[in-house]
C-alpha cells in the first residue's frame, strides 16, 4: 500500500509506482560560535519519495530546462554571431 507523497492519491499495488527526488523541507536559522562569530546557516533536504504518475510527470516538467531557458540561449547566440559580424 502506497500513497502519492504530494498530492496523496492511493496507488494501488499492480500499478507502476514513480520515484523521485523530491524538495522536503528546510531548516534555516543563526549560529553564534564560542569565538562570537555568527553565521546565517540555510539547508534544502530533499528525498526519494513515491509518486503517483501525475506528480511525477509535474516533477520532469519542473526538472527539464523551460522553453523560456531556449530562447534566453538563442538571444545569447545571436547576440554573440551579431558581435562577430559587425566588429
Ligand atoms: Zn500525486
């Protein structure tokens, strides 16, 4: 017996069970050291967790590089290629 870890949907045993990593918390706070220096201390824990297949479908999407990340890259070439003819 198995439950999707985020949006808690029953998997049932005969189908396919998705593993992922997925973000599981925080901890963050200030240290102060016996030598009086203080520091800012912040940590992301993250764990393979059970998901259903919507979920982890979600989880690739948020993974793969965004169409926004493509075009961002196609400027920087064509930027790069206008710098070379034109100087
Ligand atoms: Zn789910």
């Amino acid at each position: 017996m198995a439950n999707c870890h985020l949006c808690g949907t029953y998997i049932a045993p005969r189908e396919p069970h998705y593993r992922r990593e997925v973000y599981s918390g925080s901890s963050s706070g200030v240290g102060l050291s016996w030598r009086g220096n203080a520091w800012w201390t912040g940590r992301r824990y993250t764990g393979i967790r059970t998901l259903c297949l919507a979920c982890a479908q979600q989880v690739d999407a948020a993974r793969a590089p965004g169409p926004r990340l493509l075009v961002l890259l196609a400027f920087v070439v064509l930027g790069v290629l206008a710098f070379a003819l034109f100087h």
